[in-house]
C-alpha cells in the first residue's frame, strides 16, 4: 500500500486537485507544490524503511530465515509486460509478478491462487496468467474462487494440479541424486549423525536451479560431505 501511494504521488507530481499547474512564470507557486511533492515523496520512503526495519527485527527474534519483504519495484518490473502496474485494485500486478517471481528464482514447483468470487482485479489476472504460462512453460499455476463451484470440482482440480507438481518434485529430487551421485540410504545415515540437520528450523541453504526442500538438502548434504 506504501509503494503504491507513492507511485500514485510520482506520477501525479505538479498536478493539485480541483487547479490549474501553476504557469512557467509563478516561481513561488511552483516550490511549494515541489515541496510539498518531495515532503510527502520522502515521508513514504521513510515509512518504507521502518516497516522492513520493524519486519526484519520480528523475523530474527523469531529465528525466520529466508522470508524477507521482496523489493516491490523488481515485482513491478517483472508483472508490467503483461499487468499494467498503473491498473489498480485488489493485488493489481502483484498475482502476475509473484507468480513470474517464484519461477525465476525456483522457489516452488506450483502456485496456487485462492480469491474470491467476481473480483475484478483477480478475474483480470487469471486471463494475463495464460499469457504468462504460455511464456513459462514449466510453470503450474492454478485459480481457486471462493464461489459457489462444487466442492467435488474444486478438490479435482487441486488434485490434479498437485499431482503434477508432486511428479516434478520427485523428478528433481532423483534428479538431484544422480547428479551429486548420492542414494537416500547415503544421505539418510548422514542425517543420522548429524542430529542438527533433523531440526525442523534448520536453514537448509538455497541452491540455485533447486527447488524442493529435499533436493536442497541434498545438495547441502553432499557440500558438507565433500568438505
């Protein structure tokens, strides 16, 4: 919402509701529009700052690895070729941006987007989306309304969607396996006496071109094998 309001305020800048811009020659109108412009401008910035400030704080008290604000204007970037990031309402660009996001940093084999029924934002989103796993085509994205559809049909749906991203998990963990030349027998005794490696918030690292948690830790594991 930060970010948005100050786009809105830089594509608005010199503009006043309900006046004319003041003309070339009216020097002094001139500075007080630009200071009040750049007042409100830094204010949003500031407000920015200490809300990733205050976020990232609550994140390491916590001990939350890997989950920090992603920067808005990269998402911007990616979603505007296919989302016009200026069509405002409900996430906007943001379905689209995240989507492309999470493909091309591998941070997931499938998305799954739940919204409501008859939003307009989201109804425009899922016809972009065809445009953008046309372009991805490893991508699986499926739309989930909270509408009146039969839950037999939605529970299918998923299901189907799921089962694809299950066989590109298991297809990256062998994958994985070959690669480093490891079995799960190899690496499960090494877990084994490396008890810390069984801790439900071990940060096990992000390798790029990997997806799953279990490939990761794979690779993680034959890294600290070979060292």
């Amino acid at each position: 919402m930060i970010h948005q309001a100050k786009q809105k305020t830089i594509d608005r800048k010199g503009l006043i509701k309900g006046q004319n811009p003041p003309k070339w020659w009216e020097i002094i109108k001139r500075l007080t529009i630009s200071k009040a412009y750049f007042r409100k401008v830094l204010m949003l910035i500031l407000a920015e700052i200490i809300l990733k400030r205050e976020y990232n704080r609550l994140r390491d008290a916590l001990g939350v690895k890997g989950c920090g604000i992603t920067d808005l204007n990269e998402l911007q970037q990616i979603a505007h070729p296919y989302y016009n990031s200026r069509a405002a309402g409900g996430e906007g660009h943001l379905e689209v941006a995240k989507n492309i996001y999470y493909q091309n940093k591998d941070l997931c084999h499938m998305v799954l987007s739940l919204k409501p029924f008859g939003c307009m934002p989201s109804t425009q989103s899922d016809g972009v989306q065809a445009a953008v796993i046309n372009h991805y085509k490893d991508m699986i994205f499926l739309p989930v309304e909270t509408s009146g559809e039969g839950e037999i049909n939605v529970h299918s749906r998923v299901q189907m969607a799921l089962g694809d991203a299950k066989t590109k998990a298991e297809d990256e963990f062998l994958k994985v396996l070959n690669e480093t030349g490891l079995t799960i027998e190899k690496v499960k005794v090494y877990v084994e006496k490396h008890p810390e490696l069984k801790r439900p918030m071990y940060p096990v690292p992000h390798y790029k071109g990997t997806i799953g948690v279990a490939a990761n830790l794979v690779r993680h594991v034959a890294e600290r094998m070979s060292t």
